[in-house]
C-alpha cells in the first residue's frame, strides 16, 4: 500500500492569513509515530508560521507554537484537527 492522501485543505483568510491541512494515511508509521499517519498543519499569518503540527521522520509527533518546538500527543485525526483549531482560536482570539 502507497500514502493516501485523505484531508487537503488550504484556506487563505485575507491578504495575511492562511491555513493549510495536510494528512496521509500510511502503510507504516514514520518514525518514531506508532499511528499510521502522516501529517502537516499549519496556520501562517504575516508570512510566519505561527502554528504548525507535523510528525517527520526523527522526530515524531510535535507541534510549533510562536517558534517554541513542543512535543505533541497524537489520539486521532479528530483530537489532531480540534487541537490545532484550538492554538490558532488562542492566537487569534477567534475561529477562522
């Protein structure tokens, strides 16, 4: 089995804002992950990542808030999507 891509999602908010959604499902987990999935969110305003979750390889799971690296619990896409709308709800101080 090849990655499948199973969410894509870009969304520009205005001239300075943009939201992009990334996740495949995998055959094998990257390591050191233990889901079968890979991913990247990210929230740029300015043209600076502000919020950004991804699992690369070495790493694992994690996630960048106003450029602190933090180490990130992943559950599920769903608790994975309502996280990183979240940190950007308390960065911007309101949903997208």
């Amino acid at each position: 089995m090849k990655a499948v891509p199973i969410f894509r999602e870009r969304l520009v908010i205005g001239s300075a804002e943009l939201v992009e959604i990334v996740i495949w499902q995998v055959p094998t987990p990257v390591p050191p992950s233990d889901h079968d999935f890979k991913y990247r969110l990210a929230y740029v305003r300015d043209r600076d990542c502000v919020v950004r979750y991804d699992n690369e390889r070495g790493k694992g799971d994690h996630k960048h808030l106003s450029g602190w690296e933090l180490p990130y619990t992943f559950t599920s896409v769903e608790q994975l999507l309502s996280d990183f709308e979240a940190d950007i709800i308390a960065i911007r101080g309101e949903p997208i």
